[in-house]
C-alpha cells in the first residue's frame, strides 16, 4: 500500500440543514473537499442505525443502513417528498443533533415518501423477493407496533419466535414490514451513487465495525445461538473491560458476548456473511476492540461492575483465516489500542493486519511511548492524532495542566527534534498543527486526522465521551463553512510533503 492520507468524518457529522448528515449535497460536497485537499481516505464511523444511547456502536442491526441518513432532498427530487413537506424538516445546519426530535419526527416523513414509491419499481420488487432485510424490517415492525420497547420484554410468542404468532403477526403489518425493507433498499441507493462519485474523486472509504452486536438487535432476536444467552434469552455473561489505572471498576459495555465454540461448528457463516456485507460497503473496514478476538473479557449479566468478570479465549488467528479462505484478502484495520499481553501481540503479528497508532496517547510517559512516531516499528499502521473516543487535540491540550503539562511539553519537544521537525510556537493552535504534521511525517502507511482537528476545533467538538450517556455524545456536526482555500491548500501541501 503507498503512503496516503485521509480524514475522519461520521456521516452524521456533516452539516445539514436536516436535523443530521445525510448522503446528499453535503456528502458530495465533502467528496469534492477531500479531492480539492489531496486527501486518499474518507473515514466514517459505522453506517447502522442508532440504538441505545445514540450510538453506532449500539444498533438494532450490525450491517443495516441508518434511516436518518437518507438524504431528504434526493427523496424530493425523485417527487417523493414535496418541497413544503422538505421545508418543514429544516433546521439551523450546523446545530446538535438532536436524536430525540429526529425519533418523533423523521420516520414519519419517510413514511410519506414510500406511500408515493412505485411498489412495481423493478429493483424494489426483487430485492423483496429475495428477502433482503426481512429479519430486520420485521424486527422493526415489531418494536414500532410495541412502543419501541427491547425484543426481550415483547410477550413470549413474540420473543421467542413461534411460528404461528409471527405469521398472524406480518399478515397483519404486512405494509410496515414493506416499509422498513424499502427504508433500507433507499438507503443502498443513495450509498451506492455517494461511493462510486467518492471512487471517481479518487478516494477510498474506510468503514468500521464494532466486534459485538448490541442484545436488543434482530440478530440477537433472530439467531440467539450467537451469543450466550440463557433459556428465557437472558445474557449469560457480557462484554466489557477489567479494572485498569484508569477505571477503577473497569468498563461494563453490557452486549452479550459470542458463543466461539457454536460458531466455530457452522464455520462461522454468521461471521463471513457480515464482513461481506460490509466490505461490500466500504474499500477497507477497521475492526473496533480487536484484541477480543484472542482474549475476551466477560462479566455475569447483572453484575453492576466489570470487577467480577475473567478473560476467556476467543477464535484467534484461525478466525481470520478462515474468513479469507471464504472472501478472500480483506483490507483491514485492527483496533489494537490499550494494554495488550503477549498472546494478543502474537496474533496480531500473525493476521498481518495494520494497527492504529493515536497520538494524543504518546506523549508524557518518556521517549519509549509506543505511539510516539520515532517508535513506530515499521509502516504497517494507520497513524492518527485522535479518534471518535477522544477529545480533539485543541481540547486534550487546554486541558493539560500542572505536571501532565510539563511532561508533555518534554516529550513533544524531542519528538519534534527526532523527526526533524521545526520548533512550534507557543499557542495550542500551533502545537495542533506540530501534532498533525508529525502523523503525516511518520512511516505509518495512512495518516488519519480528524475533520475537528484540521479546524482545530475545542472540546465542543468531541464526538464521544466513553462510558458516560449524555446528549452531547454523537452529536456534534462540523461547521457550514468548513472549507476553506487555506485549509485546502495546508492539507494538500502536507500530503506532498510527505509523498501521501
């Protein structure tokens, strides 16, 4: 793979006068950005629909589309919306979004545009007949017609799949159903055209998994073998992570946790069939905690903390061999931040695949720190100065005070010196652009820098505090007026610079 660069923007983080990013004019727009500023990768966050807290890393589906996406304005074009009906959906476009309003108001809209879609539609009618998204749209069906309430308080004939209750039940809402699918066949559609206009640009998409589903999702519903749940569909265990220095009682995620071993006796066709649907989504997928695929930590479901739980092994490298004897070579990121032991390191080593290196987890521990860019083994990894769980940088260095700000300003003024670079001035803007040059200047093959970090944007522009449910979590959306000529020919000249 040659040196290239890219940036990391969550479809819902593009400025849109719609309440939430969508695969419109602003998608295009920022296409056209990236092309204009020399840029090799467009990185987004998982394309799901949102559950639990917001989140893309909590869905109702792991390879569904997210509804919210579909871009109104196309939907008003092909004379499914009307112009008054698209007016009243404005909003300021750079403001919050606000998933609560978007929950009581934007499915409704969508409704009207499939009462005036074509059913005959050729491409509809046979992606109906081969059931695409038909566990799903039920699912949803479901959860609208029982006020949005999880599949495990749904009466037991629902829960528990009896054939003669979901019959009786999609005869019934046999029109909701259609709608779901329709809602999902759209958003292909708008996808499709947004990634061959980005190919045309020249540039790549790089998508993103979470490892574990989320329990109140179809495949939860639909194929409980996945995971380890009781006989009333209880999690057995959940994931999460073990106490560190960081988090005194470690982190309880709360998804249900992979049943390996059944997997492993099917082949893992679960496995095979969601990476390719993703990889037929994107050009390369990064693969969020990627470390539980050798070691995974599991708590007791209703344990209140993560401090009771234990590591069990997970498939390892036999996994992903697997997987590419079935899809062939994968173009893959591996999450591999963290502690990591020996074992985890070895599989790493195995599978081959790019690790991340994050820069604003280099500095103020000494010259040895692993993601600091002289320390950087060889190319095989993505450089970033933050990703989506941390603040951006202008906001992580307002924050440095006292002996974590001494520390900092050492190392950072040797890193500077061991890669050539020029003395930074003083101000935390400068030392943005200082942290941002020296990913690009490293020998990672990709250097990835946040959008908010080339507008040196503060706090406000964190996308997600881990741990913590707050309405400012996903939420946040880049300025209107983001592209600039200047900041245009910045990241350009820096690609060049350094043969990206």
């Amino acid at each position: 793979m040659k040196r290239s660069s890219g940036v990391l923007l969550h479809i819902a983080t593009l400025p849109c006068k719609y309440g939430i990013g969508q695969l419109g004019k602003e998608a295009y727009d920022f296409a056209d950005f990236l092309s204009r500023a020399g840029q090799s990768y467009w990185q987004v966050l998982p394309l799901v629909p949102t559950g639990y807290g917001d989140s893309p890393y909590q869905s109702f589906c792991s390879v569904a589309g997210n509804e919210y996406f579909i871009s109104l304005e196309k939907l008003c074009e092909r004379g499914l919306l009307t112009e008054a009906e698209l007016k009243k959906c404005e909003t300021d476009p750079s403001s919050r979004i606000n998933y609560e309003q978007l929950y009581l108001t934007r499915y409704s809209v969508l409704r009207k545009a499939f009462s005036r879609f074509d059913r005959t539609d050729a491409g509809f009618t046979e992606y109906v007949k081969k059931g695409e998204y038909a566990d799903y749209a039920l699912f949803r069906a479901i959860k609208d017609s029982r006020g949005g309430r999880p599949w495990n308080e749904w009466e037991d004939p629902l829960k528990f799949r009896h054939e003669e209750a979901i019959e009786e039940f999609a005869y019934e809402h046999e029109e909701d159903i259609l709608f779901w699918q329709w809602a999902q066949y759209e958003f292909a559609r708008q996808w499709s055209e947004l990634r061959g206009y980005v190919h045309d640009k020249g540039i790549k998409i790089i998508g993103d998994i979470p490892i574990y589903i989320a329990y109140d999702s179809s495949e939860c519903w639909m194929r409980p073998s996945l995971v380890k749940l009781d006989s009333s569909r209880r999690p057995v265990t959940v994931a999460g992570c073990p106490p560190d220095a960081f988090c005194e009682t470690g982190q309880l995620w709360g998804n249900p946790v992979y049943d390996w071993e059944r997997m492993k006796e099917d082949g893992w066709s679960w496995w095979k069939a969601r990476m390719k649907k993703v990889l037929s989504l994107c050009d390369v997928v990064r693969i969020d905690h990627f470390r539980g695929f050798e070691k995974y930590y599991e708590i007791p479901y209703g344990e209140p903390t993560a401090v009771n739980g234990r590591w069990s092994l997970g498939p390892g490298t036999e996994f992903f061999r697997e997987l590419e004897r079935s899809l062939g070579k994968m173009e893959v990121i591996a999450e591999d931040l963290g502690a990591l032991d020996d074992a985890a390191r070895a599989m790493f080593a195995e599978v081959g695949y790019p690790g991340m290196k994050v820069l604003q987890f280099a500095f103020g521990s000494g010259d040895g720190n692993e993601y600091l860019p002289h320390n950087y083994a060889d190319s095989n990894c993505f450089a970033y100065t933050g990703t989506h769980d941390n603040d951006t940088l202008l906001g992580f260095l307002s924050k440095l005070s006292g002996d974590d700000r001494k520390a900092f300003d050492e190392t950072f003024r040797r890193e500077l010196e061991l890669l050539g670079l020029p003395a930074c001035g003083e101000s935390y803007e400068e030392t943005c652009d200082s942290i941002v040059e020296m990913c690009y200047s490293s020998v990672a093959e990709c250097a990835i820098i946040p959008m908010q970090d080339w507008l040196k944007i503060g706090e406000e522009g964190r996308i997600n505090m881990p741990s913590v449910l707050s309405a400012r979590n996903w939420s946040y959306r880049i300025p209107h007026d983001y592209a600039s000529e200047a900041l245009e020919n910045r990241m350009r000249s820096l690609s060049q610079k350094y043969g990206r």
